[in-house]
C-alpha cells in the first residue's frame, strides 16, 4: 500500500474521531 494513501486512511480516521469528539 502507498504510503499516502495509508496517512489518508489514518487522517480519515482522525478527522472522523475528532468529529465525534466535539460537542454537538
């Protein structure tokens, strides 16, 4: 697997995780 492609998997996964750790 691409490298970049692996950092945009795990950026998903942070953005998703920050998302749901927000109030509201």
């Amino acid at each position: 697997m691409h490298p970049l492609r692996r950092a945009v998997e795990i950026n998903k996964r942070l953005f998703v995780a920050v998302l749901y750790l927000l109030p509201g």
